[in-house]
C-alpha cells in the first residue's frame, strides 16, 4: 500500500514568469555590475506605499487589546467579525448594492479564496477563462483536472471578451479591472456575460481585485448588474486598495440567492470556511475595518491617486509615441502592444539590456499576450518619469 498522488500537480506548467524575469535580471546584472544599480522595476504587482497611518494605529489599538484579560480574543468566528462585515456593508451600499451581512466573507485575501471556493464545484465541470489571464484560476483549476476554455482577447475586443456560443462553461471567471490588461468592463459588457450565464446554469467568479482604481462609471461589483444575485460569487482584496499585500485581508461575497441543485452556494462555503479555516487574526480585521473608516478613505484615496498618478505619466507616454494599450485609467496596469512587432520576451530583453528598465512580458499570462507587455503604476513618481523617459528613447531608436 502506498498514497497515491494528485496527478494533476504534474500537468502544470513551471510556475515560470517570474522566476525567469529574475533569472534574466541577474544574468544581466552579472555581465554588467557597473551599471546594475540602474535598473528600474515596472514589472512589479505589489504595492509600493505603506499601510495609512489610521491603519496602523488600528492596529496596534487592537494588539493592546489583545494583552488585556479583558480585552483578549481567542479564536473569532471563521467567517468574520460583525464589525468588519458591517463596514464591508456599508460600503456596498456607494454602488447601490445591498448585501445581508450573511453573504461577507472575511479571508486572508482573494488568491485563498479564489482557489478555495473550486471546493464547492464538480471536478467535472468546465471552466472558462478569458487569455490573457491572472495564472491563479488556469493552475487551481488544473490541479482539480477541470477542462479549461480560453475566450482569447486582443486589439480587436480591446482585451474584453463577450460570450459567444463557444464559450459556454459551468464555471466562468471575470476579472474587471484585468489583471494584467488593466481593461474594466462597462455595465453593458458585464450584463452580457450575466445574461450568458443565466441561460447555461453557469456560475461567474468574479474577480474585483483592482475596483478601488476605477475613476469613471464602470460597475465596481458585478452586483451592480441586474441578475447577478443568481449567478456570480465576487472576490476582493484590501491588497491593491489599502497596501494589505503583507498584511493579508480580503472578502468573498456569496449570496443567499445563489444555488444550484440542492445546494446553497452560501450555505455551502459557510460550511466549507467553519471545517478548513479558523479566520482572519483580530488585527488585521481591526485594520481593515479602519479602512472603510472616514480618515482610512481618505488616506487610502491620496495612495491610490499616486498610484493614478504613475498610470498617467505611462499612459502619456504611450499616447505620445502612438504606442496601443489598454488599461492605466482604471487600473495599476498598463497592457502595451511591443513596438515594432516585437515578440514579448525580446522587447523584456531590449528594454532590460539597452534601457535597464524590467516590464513584464505578456507571453507569460497566456498565448494573448505574445506581443504585449506589462508595465505597472506601483513605484515612485521619480521612478516612473525616468524609466518612461528612458522608454521613449529607445522605442524611438527601435522604430526608426
Ligand atoms: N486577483 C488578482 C487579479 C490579482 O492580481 C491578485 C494579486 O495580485 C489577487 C487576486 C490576489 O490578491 P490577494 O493579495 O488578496 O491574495
């Protein structure tokens, strides 16, 4: 007798992108020491800002508590303080959504829950994800053996896919503000793909990661949409909105409303989240709280518009060169097309060893991305200016 494995581990690809950015980083860095110190990073998805200051004293308010016999905690419930749900509710409401605190999550972030929540689902469903795509919902998918459908994207639906026959999956995964292409579906766009899974029996999972960078009138829940109470779970995270990358603390929403056969989706992951997680540390939901606090907003809105800040100062500079891309008005991201038709991983290498700046190649977020690349507003502004400065030069030099 011996355990038998998941076979399925041994079909991913290498987690590859990111260990090859740095494996070509240092090999350059190697060959030329006397430069190195040059090199700006525009590649990066985590936050550069620290956690604001309400935060922070949020914080260490509740690690004082957590030393006072009157005020200790031990073990909170799985799915959440009332405190943090409440203002999680609250905060719903600016969109016009209204959630029954029963239907927050509290978790340790989105990526948990996005893999997490394929508890809930048949391994013999079908999943479709749209190309490019975040590698998180291709991998957790694969590791369960579920078939994956690819709705490619491209110049020609601006990197937002609509549902067409060949897309019909029990499981479909949206994501608006897109990570990586930055591109933010309109209300019409996201009723579309509710309609479409209204009419198949599918389930959206609907990724809202990157809402806190929407400006213009774009839904920032997918609940904003008539009939997605039906059909959709959401996702989202304090990483990208209050600099909780290292800090951890994210929400899943899953209404009450949402079934299928003799299951309760709500029900279900009530049951799933009490049996395999035990919650979020007192703390941290004191500091997410803070968050959605009247000072929190406000300091959270000056890191987010110098985040937008740095998204101009891209987007300008595309605009300037005549250079395609999406994204950068309601996202950290901007998705380019490479100058002069270049393959992805060339212009990471021309740009890395004659300019010394690192994007990242969107060859590594799917077959879409061959000749696109990424570039993000988390840095400083100084940063940002030269390294655009320098990327001007060279797409110049380049398309001559
Ligand atoms: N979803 C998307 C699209 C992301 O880009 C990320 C992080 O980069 C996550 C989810 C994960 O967020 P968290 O830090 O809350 O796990």
């Amino acid at each position: 007798m011996s355990a038998s494995i998941n076979e399925n581990f041994l079909k991913l690809n290498e987690s590859y992108l990111f260990s090859e950015i740095a494996r070509r980083i240092r090999t350059w860095q190697e060959s030329n020491p006397e430069v190195s110190d040059k090199l700006i990073r525009m590649g990066i998805g985590d936050v550069t800002r620290p956690l604001p200051k309400t935060v922070v004293n949020a914080m260490i308010k509740a690690a004082g508590e957590m030393g006072e016999p009157e005020t200790f905690r031990g073990y909170g419930p799985e799915q959440g303080y009332d405190f943090l749900k409440e203002a999680i509710r609250n905060y719903y409401t600016k969109f016009g959504v209204e959630l029954n605190p029963d239907e927050i999550f509290i978790s340790d972030g989105a990526k948990s829950d996005l893999g997490n929540i394929l508890d809930l689902f048949d391994k013999k469903n079908t999943v479709l994800v749209t190309d490019p795509v975040y590698p998180v919902y291709v991998d957790t998918n694969m590791m369960d053996g579920r078939k994956i459908i690819l709705a490619m994207s491209s110049e020609d639906n601006g990197f937002l896919p609509l549902p067409s026959p060949e897309y019909k999956a029990d499981i479909i995964y949206l994501c608006s503000p897109n990570n990586p292409t930055g591109a933010v579906y309109n209300r019409e766009g996201l009723q579309k793909w509710v309609d479409f899974a209204r009419e198949n029996g599918s389930i959206i999972l609907f990724d809202a990661a990157y809402e806190c960078f929407i400006t213009g009138d774009y839904p920032h829940s997918i609940y904003e949409i008539p009939g997605a109470r039906e059909v959709a779970i959401e996702f989202c995270s304090l990483s990208k909105k209050a600099g909780f990358t290292g800090t951890r603390c994210g929400y899943t929403v899953v209404p009450d409303t949402l079934t299928r056969g003799e299951g309760n989706l709500n029900k279900m992951w009530l049951r799933r989240q009490t049996t395999k997680f035990n919650g979020v540390s007192y703390i941290t939901q004191r500091g997410a709280e803070a968050v959605f606090s009247q000072e929190g907003e406000k300091e959270i809105e000056e890191n987010i518009q110098y985040y937008r800040d740095n998204a101009k100062i891209i987007t300008d500079t595309m605009d300037k060169l005549g250079i395609y891309y999406t994204g950068g008005k309601n996202s950290p991201y901007i998705w380019l097309k490479c100058p002069g038709d270049l393959d992805s991983w060339d212009f990471f290498d021309k740009l890395l060893k004659e300019v010394y700046v690192v994007g990242t190649p969107g060859a590594g977020f799917g077959k879409s991305g061959t000749n696109f690349f990424r570039l993000t507003a988390f840095s400083t502004h100084d940063n940002t200016r030269e390294a655009m400065r320098r990327f001007e030069e060279f797409v110049s030099q380049l398309v001559k």
